[in-house]
C-alpha cells in the first residue's frame, strides 16, 4: 500500500459450481469489482482468512498475484501503521461483541512502504445463534481529506495560540443568525470574568457592550460603522467605553465586512438599525447596494497607550510652558539690563567725543565703555544659546567667501593681540579664493569667537594660525591654531558644556563660558563640525569644517560689509531747516541722555512726555516732526500709543520710532508688523539714531 496510492490488487479466486447462471454472476460480480476505485476485503473468522480484491488495493500498487495470498489477522499488522494497529484491534472487539460498527480510518503501507490514509469500513455477519463468522466491507483513499484536515487543524491550533498570545478579542456579527459573538478577552478589558454575568442582566450582550460606549463616541462608532458597511471607508476607530470599575477604558477596534448583492433588507447592527433601503436614491454604482452579511473583527486595549500620550502631551506642554517662562524670562531679563546699559554705554559714547578730556579720563572712559560691551556680549550670547535651544534661531545659508570674513575677523582681533603681543595671522594655502555654504553672519560670529578665545588663553608673546586646508573633497577645514597653554585632558570632556570656563572663572580672563557651545551649535546648523586637539603646554587647534561651493554665481555670492574702524566723531546730521523730536520715555537717565546728545545739533529741538498720554497729547497739540517711543511705558504701552497716533488725522503720517530694551527676534518682528518706521533698542548707538534721523526727516 503508498503514499502515491495507486496499487493494483486482484480479485480473489473465484470457482464456480458449474452452474452457468451463477457462473455468470459471478463474472459480473468480478468485472464490478475491478471496475471500482475501491477496495472489498473479508474477514472469515472460523478459517482466520482475510482476503482482498477490488481496483483501490491496485492503486497502492499491488498486484493480483501478491493478492492472491490469504492473510491472517496477524499477518496484516505489518501493513498497517504501527500507531494505527491498537486501535484496529479494539474497533473489531468491538465488532465482534455487537457493541460498535466498523468505521475506522487508519493508515495502510503501499507497495513502496510509505502510508495512505483508508478508511475502513465493514459488517458483521452471524450465523443461526448470533456468532459472527464474517466480516466483509470495503476500503478506500481518504488521504486528501485526512491532509485537509490536518491542515486545517493546524491554522485552527495556530490561530488558538495566537489569540492565547495576544491581549486583543474578537468580535463577529452575523446577519443571517442576527447575533453579535464578543470572545471573553473583550469583557477582561471591561475587568469581567468568565462567569461573571452581573453586568448582563438578562440584556443582550451587544446591547450592555454599546450602553457603556462614552455618549460623546457613540454616534460616531455608529457612523464609522455604517460608511463601512456600505463601503465608504475602513472600520478603525478609538472610544472610550466604561469599565466594571466605573473607569473608563480606551478601545481600538478594528473590522472587516464581507457583502453579498442586493440591499432589500435593513443592516441591523450595533445595537441599531441602519437600514439603507430608504437611501438608495442617493447610491450611484451597483457596489453601493452590496449588502453586508458577515463582519469580524478585533479590539484591542490602549488605555495605557492613550495615558502614556496623554503623560506624554501634559510633559510637551509643561515643557511648552517651561520654554516660555525661560522666554519671558530672558526676555525681562534682557530688558531690565539693557535699560541702565543704554545710560552707561550712550554716556561713554557722549564722552568719547568731548574733546576737553585728559588722557586719563579717556582711558577711564573707554574702561567703563569696554565693560558695558562686555556685558551686552554676555546678554546677547545668552540670547542666542537659548534661541538655538527652542530651535527659534533661523540662518541664511548661501555661498560665502570665507577669507573676506576671516579678513574682517582679523581686523577686529587684533587690537586684542597687540595687547598680548600675541602674532596672528593667515595661511589660506591656495584656497583664498573658494567659497562655503554657510550663513555670512554666523560665520563670522563663530570665527570671532575662536579667534578671540585663541589670544585670550594665549601665553605673552605667543602665536595664532588661522589656516584653510581641503580634508577630504568638497569640505574646507578652517583651523585656529593657538600656543597656549593647552587644556588638560581630563577637563577636555568639558570644553563644549555651558557656563564651563574650565577653571579659568577665578582669573583675569574675560568670559561667559558659552561661546563655545554656541560655535558648536551654530556651525552644526550651517551642516558642519566644530571640534578640536589639545596638549597640555603646547596648545590647542580649534578647526570647523563647512561644504565647499564648487559650482557659484557671482549674484549668489554674499558678500560681508566691510567693518567701518570706530569714529571719533558722530555721523553728520543731514537735515535742513529746525525739526521738532517728541521723545515719550518714562526714564529720567535716557530723556536726559537724548538731551545732550540733541544739544550738539541746533537744528534739532527736543520736546519730551514721561507717559504716554501726555505724548500723545503733546504730538497732537504741538506738531512734532517725529516721535521716538519707548515700549514699555505705563498705562499705556508703546504699541497702544502707536495705534492710538496712526488714527488720528494729525498724526498719523509722522515719521514714529520705536527705542526699546525689548530686544528679541520677536520684539523687533512685531514692532515691524505694528507700523513702526524704525526700531531701535537699547542699549542705544547714536551713530543709528543719527542714520534714522537722516533717513526719515532728510
């Protein structure tokens, strides 16, 4: 018997009596027999024969010859499955006893040793007092079928261990049987047991499982449900739904309709009835009257998925809140500073240019003014690092000469360096002329701050190298080599940390610790690097690294503006004829400060208001040629004023500028937006309201 299940088996010897009508019977009976694909088989108990014929023991490959034999019960367990043996010889006990029929699917080795599934099935046959002295039946191929549903019990086991696996349940609605199945894991998201019946009532279960769905996610559930059913999107959506404890538990459920034609009957589901057969006026295709007879699906439990997210949104908010705070803070801080810098900077800058000064007093001077600046570096570093931070710092990145900046950087330093006898220098090594893709502005800051760093932590008499070299194609390396003293290594994990000065806060070095961070940041940001080597008493090499441009225009080249050398004197006054300034300024140190600087200009006259209802009362009543706000002036605030002076008739064409200590990116964006002519802030350069002046009142 095989597994390809073709044998091929004789008939048995048939004798005749003679008779020529049983002769011919039997000759019928034998033609039958091999005509059919199954096998006859017959047991007689009394001689212990079993014989076989028919075509299916032909098709496990037995010839009639070997079929020929007469086997003895026993002599058969060598062709039947080892495993398969025992429960043949319980079934024909059983038989035998009157107590069961014979019906037995069991595996036959064929003629080239592997195994066919047969089904065997059999009667009994009894003499006179009840004794069975035959049994006789057929045998035929089930090895497909047993194939299938071995396969099928495997997708069956399989899925089972699935759903065991998973923590979602399943859910199907018939719309044949009207019934709605939920598995037990959908009522273990609701905290129900098995056997738990309270929250049912005697209620169907679809009915209980919609009530507790929340009231604001019912509809819908409904309407996600319906524009499924009649094809028009997915069935995925997210509700709450109340749990035995009263909580509330998220759900995701998920589904899928199969449909059948025709729409005459209402789709009752949900716990509604949704019938489509009064909407068909407004289907359009055969597809939208394809009627929903079945739907499966899962639901899964994301309650703690939706607290995480919740967790998550309550900490970007918080954080959200954090970042304004710090704005606001640094803001006002940046505000109350920069208000007593405008006095201490713009009287340095009025002292600068009395010419009865001694020398001493000059010097004095320029000390006070050299602190001030240093202060304001100091805010405006801080500023940047926490713009960079909220990601609220924009750049301009576009192809740039990097030795015109590197020129300008060297200009700047180099009143530092001849202070320390420091020599400084550049090695541009063929690429003088190349350009990068950086932000002009940026860069520059970035290269200052290097440079500076360089000469400060320098020896006396020492050495800076700024040098371009090409690493690898397409990238310029500009490295500032310095003969200091060096960092020590333990401490050279620290370089790039805020507010670390490595050691040197006790010493005489100026500093805020955080222009290196915001070097690092503002050349990551450009899409380049900043690192550095370092040996302890032989100094440092500081380098970053930014793309080359190998193909420009000169339109697209930014080119810097030249740095103008300090005045001695202020920019010229280009104004004819006597103009009238309204400066509202509720300080008294800044009103005074634009007195004395007016006083070296006849032509200008000033007219001043400490709040802003008197300025606007002033600018209507005496006519000023312009008008120089504050912001933050009380009662009324700058932006207030401003408005309250564009409507009126006669004021609302007069040149208005904006002089503040609020100072953001945003502080100037909304003094544009309001209508402000110009903004200024403080601390206040004279040189720019003097360029003002001339702008609008030339």
């Amino acid at each position: 018997m095989s597994d390809d299940c073709t044998p091929e088996i004789s008939s048995p010897d048939i004798t005749t009596s003679g008779a020529s009508a049983d002769a011919a019977r039997l000759a019928r009976f034998d033609r039958i027999v091999r005509g059919t694909s199954s096998g006859m088989w017959e047991w007689d108990l009394a001689a212990d024969n079993v014989s076989f014929f028919g075509g299916y023991w032909r098709q496990l490959g037995y010839s009639d010859e070997f079929l020929r034999r007469v086997f003895g019960v026993e002599g058969l367990r060598e062709y039947c499955h080892p495993e398969d043996w025992e429960a043949l010889a319980e079934t024909l006990q059983r038989v035998l006893k009157g107590q069961d029929d014979l019906v037995l699917p069991i595996r036959i080795r064929n003629a080239k040793g592997d195994y066919c599934w047969t089904q065997i099935e059999g009667t009994a046959s009894r003499d006179a007092e009840g004794r069975v002295i035959f049994l006789s039946g057929i045998g035929f191929d089930i090895t497909s079928h047993r194939e299938t549903e071995l396969l099928l019990r495997q997708s069956e086991e399989r899925h089972a261990r699935i759903l065991t696996a998973t923590s979602d349940g399943i859910w199907e609605w018939s719309a044949e049987s009207g019934g709605f199945h939920f598995s037990s894991r959908c009522w273990e998201h609701l905290g129900f047991m098995d056997g738990d019946d309270s929250y049912l009532d005697g209620r169907n279960r679809l009915h209980v499982w919609r009530e507790r769905i929340h009231p604001e996610d019912r509809e819908r559930f409904d309407t996600t449900m319906l524009d499924h059913l009649k094809k028009r999107g997915t069935f995925d959506i997210e509700y709450r739904i109340e749990g035995k404890d009263g909580r509330w538990r998220w759900i995701r459920a998920r589904g899928q309709a199969s449909y059948d034609q025709g729409a005459d009957k209402p789709i009752h589901v949900s716990g509604t009835n949704m019938d489509i057969t009064d909407q068909k006026e407004g289907l359009e295709t055969e597809e939208d009257f394809m009627q929903a007879v079945r739907m499966s699906g899962t639901n899964m439990d994301i309650t703690k998925l939706k607290e995480a997210e919740e967790k998550v949104l309550q900490a970007k908010e918080d954080a959200e809140r954090a970042n304004q705070a710090k704005s606001d803070f640094l803001s006002s801080m940046s505000h109350e500073l920069r208000t007593p810098l405008n006095a201490i900077l713009g009287y340095t800058q009025l002292f600068g240019l009395d010419s009865n000064l001694t020398d001493n007093q000059r010097e004095n001077v320029a000390e006070i003014r050299k602190a001030g600046e240093l202060l304001l570096q100091l805010i405006g570093d801080v500023l940047d690092l926490s713009k960079i931070e909220s990601g609220k710092l924009t750049l301009s990145v576009e192809p740039v000469m990097p030795m015109r900046i590197l020129q300008e950087c060297i200009k700047l330093i180099q009143p530092l360096a001849e202070t320390k006898n420091i020599k400084l220098w550049a090695t541009p090594n063929q690429l003088a002329e190349c350009y990068i893709r950086a932000d002009a502005t940026r860069l520059k800051q970035a290269l200052l701050n290097l440079m500076s760093n360089a000469v400060k932590y320098n020896q006396e008499g020492g050495d800076v190298e700024i040098s371009f070299v090409e690493p690898d194609e397409g990238l310029l390396r500009i490295e500032v080599r310095d003969t200091g003293p060096g960092i020590p290594l333990e401490r050279q994990s620290e370089v790039f940390e805020p507010f670390n000065r490595l050691g040197a806060e006790g010493s005489s070095i100026e500093g805020s610790g955080v222009g290196l961070i915001i070097t690092k940041r503002l050349v990551n940001m450009m899409g380049g690097e900043l690192s550095f080597v370092s040996r302890e008493g032989q100094g440092t090499r500081f380098w970053l690294e930014l793309p080359l441009v190998k193909e420009w225009s000169t339109k697209s080249v930014v080119t810097p503006t030249e740095v103008q050398p300090l005045a001695n004197e202020l920019t010229e006054l280009k104004i004819q004829g006597r103009k009238r300034i309204l400066y509202i300024e509720d300080n008294p140190s800044n009103l005074r400060l634009m007195e004395q600087l007016l006083m070296r200009y006849p032509q200008l006259e000033l007219l001043t208001a400490n709040e802003a209802f008197y300025g606007v009362y002033r600018a209507r009543t005496e006519s000023p040629d312009m008008i120089i706000l504050d912001i933050n002036l009380p009662g009324m605030d700058g932006f207030e004023a401003l408005s309250v002076l564009r409507q009126d008739r006669k004021t609302g064409e007069l040149p208005i500028i904006a002089l503040s200590a609020n100072a953001m990116s945003y502080d100037l964006e909304r003094g544009k937006e309001a209508g402000f002519d110009e903004y200024l802030t403080k601390p206040l350069e004279l040189d720019k309201l003097i360029e003002a002046f001339n702008k609008l009142l030339g």
